[in-house]
C-alpha cells in the first residue's frame, strides 16, 4: 500500500483548504475531495486534487478492495478531536487512518433482522466513552485497535469507529455491487 499520495493530500489540504463540516463525523473538520450521488458529481477546486492525487488515491483505493472497476461515489479527509462522534459507517465503506489512535467494531450480522437491530444498536453506542470495554462478542460483532497501517474495508458490513484524541483519516465510500443508491447510511 501507497500511503504517500494520501499524506501529501491530507497535508495540502490541513495547509490550503477550509474545513466544513459533516453530518457523519461530529466535531471534526472535514475536507470532501469527491461526492457522486445520483443528481451531481462534487470535486473540490483544490487545484493539486486534479493534477497530482485524484488518480493515484483512487488507483489505491480500488487496489485495495480488489475491483479495477469500483465506483468511488465519497472521499473525505477527516481531522478528528477529543470531541469528534462518528455515525455508523455503512457498507461497502472505508477508513484510511494516517495518524493517531482509534477502536473499531464491525456488524457480523447479515440476517436482515439482526442485521438492523444491531445497527440501531450501534447508533446507541456512537458515542461510546470506553468502547474496548463493551462486549462485542454479545452482540455478534467484533472490536479491535486501528492499526495506521491497515485500512478498514469491510465490505458489506457496517461499522463503528471511535477515534481518540486527535485521528486524521480518510473515509471512502464504493457503490455496492448490488447497484444500490449513493450515498446512504
């Protein structure tokens, strides 16, 4: 895995780029690159995205989740707080961490009843003060410390992720291969 293009983005961006905000990432800075939905296509006017990183992250990024042909429809830069709650990640999604500390824990629940039980639950649990400390085993789900080394993908599955103290990562969303819509949660 090349982790240079997505440093020298997220460095430019710190350096160039106000932040907004996103309803995913609370509390924390965002910078958007990329969003495809059904009716626009957004792409930042930072004029070193086209030249030099466009290409090269998302040649990364399908790389690693192994389809040539992925549609990329989100690519966000997030520079998280102490204060920083994230929603739910949804399916066919992932976390790119490039600096500091964060936990995570992934649905294994594909039955569709089980499935959204345990997404309302993890709604509940967005905001988790200790979550190394719950017991995700309960709840057919497993957590874990993000490594910077490796990227979170998934797959169809849903996650949480708690960044703690400062976190700068990427996140990325694919169209799944269901054809489903843009987008959602």
């Amino acid at each position: 895995m090349n982790y240079q293009p997505f440093n020298d983005l997220a460095q430019e961006a710190i350096r160039y780029m106000n932040p907004e905000t996103d309803w995913r990432f609370i509390h924390a800075d965002c910078y958007t690159f990329y969003n495809l939905t059904t009716t626009n296509k957004y792409m930042t006017s930072l004029p070193a995205w086209e030249e030099k990183y466009h290409a090269p992250c998302f040649a990364e990024i399908r790389e690693f989740v192994k389809d040539p042909n992925a549609m990329i429809d989100n690519f966000t830069l997030v520079v998280a707080n102490e204060h920083t709650i994230c929603h739910p990640v949804r399916g066919y999604s992932g976390i790119w961490t490039l600096e500091g500390n964060a936990y995570a824990a992934i649905n294994n629940n594909q039955d569709a009843e089980d499935f959204h039980r345990t997404k309302l639950g993890m709604y509940r649990r967005m905001e988790s003060h200790s979550p190394h400390l719950v017991r995700w085993g309960d709840m057919n789900m497993f957590g874990f410390d993000v490594s910077t080394e490796k990227p979170l993908f998934p797959g169809p599955r849903i996650f949480n992720y708690y960044p703690r103290g400062k976190a700068v990562f990427f996140y990325f969303a694919i169209k799944d291969k269901e054809g489903g819509p843009y987008g959602t949660n």
